[in-house]
C-alpha cells in the first residue's frame, strides 16, 4: 500500500523540475480518463441550519484510475486547467449534476439546489460558452435556480469583460453564484457590490477554530451581518462539531456544510440521506 501511495505521489505531482514528457503523460491520462468514464461526482449535504434541512448539496469530482485508485481533485485539477482539459471536465460536472438534480427534485425535494466548482481558468477561457450549460438546463426543463456556481474571489480581483458578461449571463437564466473560500483570497469586498453574489461561502479555516471566545467566532459573526446587509446568504464550510453548528446557528449563519452532517458521498447514499431529511 506504502508502494501504491509512493507511486501515486510521483504520478500524479509534477514538480518544477519534471519534464515535458510527464505532464503530456498525465494530460494524456486525464484525456482517456473523461473518455473512458472514469470521473464520478459525490455529493455533500448543504443543511439550512435553521431547520437541519438538506436544501443543497455541492457536487465534488472524483476520479477513480484504474491502476492508481481514487485521485484527489486537489492533485488533478490544476493539471486539467494546465492543459485546457478543464473546460471539457467542467462542462462534464455541470451536465451531470443537472441530471441528478433533476431526479432528487422529483423524488424527494422539489427546491433541492446543486452547487458546482467553477475553475477561473475555465470561467476567462473563450472556449466556454454558458449557453451550452443554460440549454442543458432548459432542454432537461429545470429552471436555472436549481443550480449554483462556486467561483472563487480571485476571479472576481482580475474580472475582465468576458467574465462579467459570463456571470450576467448565468444570472439572467436563475443560476445562482456563490463565493466560495471567502476570507483566504486578496479579500478585497468592493467586488461585493461590484457583482451580484448569491452565497458567501466562509472558508473552513475560519470554522476549524470556532469556539466561544475565538477571533473566529467574531471574524464569522462579522462576515454574516456585513452578507445580510448586502442580501446574500452565507453558507459556512468544514463544519465538523456539535459545538460549530451551534455556534454558527447563533450567529444566524443560514447554512451548513461539513463532516459533522455528512462527507461526500456517492449519489445513490445521497439518496437516503434525503429519505431521513431533515438531518440533526
Ligand atoms: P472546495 O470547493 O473548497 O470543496 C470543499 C472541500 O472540503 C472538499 O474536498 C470536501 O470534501 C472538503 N470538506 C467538506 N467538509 C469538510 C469538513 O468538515 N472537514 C474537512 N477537513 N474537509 C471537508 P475535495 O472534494 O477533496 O475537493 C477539493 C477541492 O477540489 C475543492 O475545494 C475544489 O476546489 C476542487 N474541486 C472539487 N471538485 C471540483 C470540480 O468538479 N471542479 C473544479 N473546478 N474543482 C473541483
Ligand atoms: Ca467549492
Ligand atoms: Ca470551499
Ligand atoms: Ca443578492
């Protein structure tokens, strides 16, 4: 297993040093992965902490290789938006959601929302065009509402024209934007009135800490009276303890998200956290 993990490591993180011909390997390894079916999405509960209510999930890639097992989005990622296969993925993670939105609509929860990560690099790249996404949705006859896009703030410091027009566009067919990792990026909040923002999403270093006497407790009660100000709702992430929802649920933060709910899972596991809705 140690053996695997080694391998794994070297396979998949490139370092400065490593050669042209290995990141061409690893490229040509994601393109036989998106042909070869070997992405899958698993779904994390998004609780309204109110009512302890599954309201939204956030769809998380996975890619399970067959030779090296499951890969962490966190190392593949970045080699999809190096090599422009990111957009292909994205476009792959949007669609797929849709289609499973659509059934946990109809079977368990007709306001269920999905949120989807947005790479920057897909969002400025020409080749994406939003009217492939928002005709998705209209040829599965789902209103735009019932998705979310994570973008991050980094893409909001260096907005171009495209990226703003993208995000009016999204806007104009209901999908909804949520800020996501607030408090890590250049943290600059003139683009919370620059841009029309659905959800902040507090990044889970902000929660990981959160007890009564914290500064975090004070930095996240300050995000979420500046968020309600503006109108927009905050979901807080990595929520892990009892003593976090609580703390949180003072605060008035509207949403929760994190192992003390549930990780990750697979769609057909999603379906009976749904079928013992509301969650404590
Ligand atoms: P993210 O968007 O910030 O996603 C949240 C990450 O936190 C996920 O890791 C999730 O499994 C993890 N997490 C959730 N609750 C907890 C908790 O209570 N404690 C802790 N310690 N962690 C928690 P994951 O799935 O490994 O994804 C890592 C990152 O990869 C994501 O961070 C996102 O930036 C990226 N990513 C994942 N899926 C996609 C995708 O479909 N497209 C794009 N462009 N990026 C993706
Ligand atoms: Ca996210
Ligand atoms: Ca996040
Ligand atoms: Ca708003």
């Amino acid at each position: 297993a140690k053996q695997r993990g080694r391998n794994r490591y070297n396979f998949f993180t490139p370092s400065m040093q490593e050669s042209v011909e290995k990141r061409m390997r690893l490229a040509n390894e994601l393109r036989i992965a998106i042909s070869g079916e070997q992405f899958t999405l698993y779904y994390q509960p998004i609780v309204e902490l109110s009512s302890g209510r599954i309201q939204k999930a956030e769809a998380l890639i996975r890619w399970v290789h067959p030779k090296h097992g499951r890969i962490s989005p966190a190392d593949f990622i970045p080699i999809a938006e190096e090599t422009g296969l990111i957009n292909e993925i994205g476009n792959w993670v949007f669609l797929e959601a849709a289609r499973q939105v659509k059934i946990w609509r109809e079977r368990y929860q007709p306001d269920m929302q999905i949120s989807v990560n947005k790479s920057p690099i897909q969002f400025r790249s020409e080749a994406h065009h939003e009217s492939v996404w928002i005709d998705h949705l209209k040829s599965l006859n789902l209103p735009g509402h019932c998705m979310v896009v994570e973008i991050t703030e980094g893409l909001l410091m260096d907005a171009g024209e495209a990226v703003s027009r993208r995000l009016l566009a999204f806007r104009d067919a209901g999908i909804q934007v949520a800020l996501d990792d607030f408090g890590t990026g250049y943290s600059s909040l003139s683009y919370l009135k620059k841009f029309d923002i659905d959800y902040l999403k507090i990044d889970q270093s902000f929660v990981r800490n959160l007890t009564p006497d914290s500064p975090d407790l004070a930095l996240c009660e300050a995000i979420i009276v500046m968020a309600h100000k503006l109108g927009i709702k905050v979901v807080a992430e990595g929520v892990e303890t009892e003593q976090q929802r609580n703390l949180l649920i003072g605060a008035q933060c509207d949403y929760a998200q994190g192992y003390w709910y549930s990780r990750p899972v697979p769609a057909t596991e999603f379906d009976l956290l749904l079928q013992q809705n509301p969650l404590s």
